[in-house]
C-alpha cells in the first residue's frame, strides 16, 4: 500500500504563530485530503488538494503531485487550531499519515 | 443537506457482547468506507462498500466483524462477541461514485469502549 509520512509528529506554538506541516506519500496518487481531528475526536475535512494550491481563511494547502508531497500551511495559530492534523492519500482506500500534534498556547 | 451521520456516538458493551455500528451516507453517496483508530493510533481502513455489495474488506479482521449495506437503511459494522482489544472510534465515510479522485466525506465517529 501507499506510505504517507508526515512531519513534525508534534508542534508547540505560541498563539499568533505561523507554521508548516509536511506529507509524503510513497506513489502517484488522484486524492489527498487533509483533516484536522479537534479534542473532541470529530474529524474535519480542511482540504481536498490532489493537485495545486487552496486556501481556506487561515489556512492554505499546496500539493506538488510530481515530488509527491503536501505542505498544510497555518497562518496566526489560535487555540481552537489545537487538535491533530492527518493526511490521506487515496487510490480510492484512504491511507493516513501518523499525524501532526499540534498544540497552540495562549 | 445532512452530512454523513453515525449512530450511537458512544457505545459500551461488556466483553462477549455484539456491538453494531451504524452509518447513513450523505444523500447522493453509494459508497461507504469504514475505517478504525484505535487508541493513540492513526486511522486505518476496514472495508469498502457500495449497496448490496463488499468491494474491499482486506482491513477487516478475519473473526468476529462484518459489514454490509443493504439496499435499503444505513451500512452497518457489527463486532460479535466483543474484546478489549476493540476499544476505538469506528469513523465511516461517504462518497459520491468510485475512482480514488472523489474526496471521502466523514462523520463523527461511533467511540467503542468495552469494559
């Protein structure tokens, strides 16, 4: 199966900071999707990027297919942005990296 | 216009109980994805379904589970004769027609706890 890594596996930041984090999938692959995963365990779909560059507010994501990787961009961090951040890759059964623990302090 | 819903959000079972997982798709959606995170884990694919029909269930362990999805109601995940082990948040998803370019829309998960 597909092999997604994701960087850093945890990050502390001080609220109004901005931060980057890193996917890298093993194959060429028509879905990634990016989900943020808040304290309460739901699970948020932030973006649908197989390709390209999407912003959404704060955030921004950017996937450059050919070097296969995902960069998820959060710009001035609030607490509410605490929670894990996921990507999958699919070729149709999602695939997800270990995840981001990010944690925003006031 | 409704997301994907589960039903029960919190489910307790004793151990050597069954335990049944519901799942409504998005209105439009015909196929179903269950995945599991168990605790301190990342999410990890079970099985595949469209009405009627099992398409992918290579994630699925080999005793005790099943799924289906019948051509009229919810897909249902059910679990027999439950152990700790279970212990995870069951997250099923939806999409509109298969090929890997859909994206997979979630609901908010059933959390399992066996005691």
């Amino acid at each position: 199966g597909i092999q997604v890594e994701q960087s850093p596996p945890d990050l502390i930041l001080q609220e109004g900071a901005n931060s980057t984090l890193r996917c890298n999938f093993s194959d060429s692959v028509n879905n990634l999707q990016w989900f943020h995963q808040n304290p309460w365990g739901q699970l948020i779909n932030l973006f649908y990027i197989p390709s390209g560059t999407k912003q959404n507010g704060r955030l921004s994501a950017t996937t450059v297919a050919t070097e296969r990787y995902s960069l998820l961009y959060i710009s001035s961090s609030q607490t509410t942005d605490s929670g894990v951040y996921f990507c999958a890759v699919s070729d149709y059964k999602l695939s997800f990296g270990a995840g981001t623990t990010v944690t925003v302090r006031a | 216009n409704a997301g994907v819903m589960q039903n029960p959000r919190h489910l307790v079972r004793r151990r050597g109980q069954e335990a049944r997982l519901r799942c409504s798709p998005m209105k439009g959606h015909s196929h179903v994805y269950w995945y599991r995170q168990l605790p301190e884990e990342g999410l990890k694919f079970m099985v595949y379904l469209q009405k009627e029909n099992i398409i992918d269930e290579s994630g699925m362990p080999k005793e005790r589970f099943s799924a289906e999805f019948p051509k009229e109601g919810p897909s249902i995940l059910r679990i027999q004769q439950v152990v700790r082990g279970d212990s995870a948040a069951y997250f099923c998803a939806s999409s509109p027609r298969t090929g890997s370019d859909q994206p997979q829309h979630f609901g908010d998960g059933t959390r399992l706890s066996i005691l």
